[in-house]
C-alpha cells in the first residue's frame, strides 16, 4: 500500500506511548489487568503486553479497553469524522493505532439512527487480531488476499470473494495467514469510531461462560 498513514496513534503530537496512557489510566481508576481484561472480554496477558508495548490492539479492542477506562477512544487514537455519503478511493484519510499493525479506510458515515460502521481493512502478513467478544455483528468480506476467522472455536479460511458474518459476542478472532497483505471490508454494529454521545460509558459484553456453560477460549485465557 504506498498511501501515507495520516492520522492515527496520538504520539507523534507529544503523547506518550498507548501502552503507557493506558497504564496510566487504569492505575488512576484503580484497577487490576484482570478487571480491566475481564470487562473489556480480552485476555490478561494481552492487556500486559499493549501497556509493555509489545503488541498493538485492533480497533475494537482498544474500544473495549477505552470504555471500561471510562474515556473516549480518541483519548488514544484520532480518527476520521463523517458526515457526507460518499468517500472518494484517492482521497479517504488511512489511519492505524499503531506502526506496522492494521491500517484502516473509513467507509461510513456518521448521522442521527446510524447503526453500521464500515471500514476497508489493509492487514498485513502473518497478522493476528486477539480473541474478543462484544456487542453487535459483523462482516468480514476479503477484498483482495485471505484471512482466517475463528468463531467460537470454529476455523473458517476465506479467501478473495469470500465472507462471514456473525453475532460479534461470540469469541472471535482473525489473522492474516498469507505471504502477503491482505485487503478487507469490515462492517459492524459496535461504535468503533466512538460517534455515538456517551460512547465511553456503553457497556462491553465480556467474554463469558455460553452455550450450556463452555468457556470460551478469551476466558481460558484469561483464567491461565
């Protein structure tokens, strides 16, 4: 992809690191990792490593995170706002929460009742999203490359042409399992872009015991 990333993680304007504010944040409500990963659906060893700095969240985790801090998400990443119908291929800002992770294209728009949010997707090879489960639904549809989805333990490898959509509590999660990057269209019901008024107070549906009590594999991970 040979666009330049124009907005996104909120460093390069003077911030610290992500991993940092949101140690900061966490520590200043008083939280543990654990509290913090169980109310946002994740793993504990994940929330350690985006405080360390060693791995980057996707959209809808850092959302999740930014909620049970009780902050808007763009206390940690500037996006793109809105308001027109139509976005131009050559003129769409692209943004990422942090180097060499996804870089996002907003597609939708932001007006009164709106319930979809869409983005186009450039992920790179040998990317793997971590297991989440929120409110909402979701379609991944492979514009160019492939990806692989687990859904509630269920692998589904899709390829150009190909997609999914499923109830977005489920655990679920993604990776890129080409040799080289991959292009998706994404769309969901969750407030990824944070438009929605009060949006930092929206609950999170953590990943929890289902489905004739199995747990899921984020709560697994969380229990190791």
């Amino acid at each position: 992809m040979d666009e330049q990333v124009e907005l996104g993680e909120l460093e390069a304007a003077g911030h610290h690191p992500l991993g940092e504010r949101l140690r900061s944040r966490r520590r200043s409500l008083g939280l543990t990792l654990k509290e913090v990963a169980d109310a946002a659906g994740l793993s504990v060893g994940f929330i350690s490593q985006i405080e360390r700095g060693i791995t980057t969240p996707s959209l809808s985790s850092l959302v999740s995170v930014a909620r049970v801090l009780e902050v808007h998400v763009s206390e940690f990443l500037s996006q793109p706002r809105l308001t027109v119908p139509t976005t131009r291929h050559d003129q769409r800002p692209h943004y990422a929460v942090g180097s060499n992770s996804l870089v996002y294209e907003r597609l939708s728009a932001s007006f009164p009742g709106n319930v979809l949010r869409s983005v186009i997707i450039h992920e790179p090879p040998g990317y793997r999203s971590e297991p989440i489960a929120h409110e909402g639904e979701e379609i991944f549809y492979v514009l160019e490359g492939g990806i692989t989805v687990e859904v509630e333990g269920e692998v589904h490898i899709l390829e150009a042409g190909d997609s999914i959509h499923f109830p977005s509590t489920d655990v679920h999660s993604s990776w890129n399992h080409t040799g080289a990057p991959s292009t998706i269209l994404h769309t969901c019901t969750m407030d990824v872009f944070g438009d929605e008024p009060g949006s930092a107070a929206h609950s999170v549906v953590p990943a929890v015991r289902k489905k004739g009590g199995r747990k899921t594999s984020a709560e697994n991970k969380v229990k190791q």
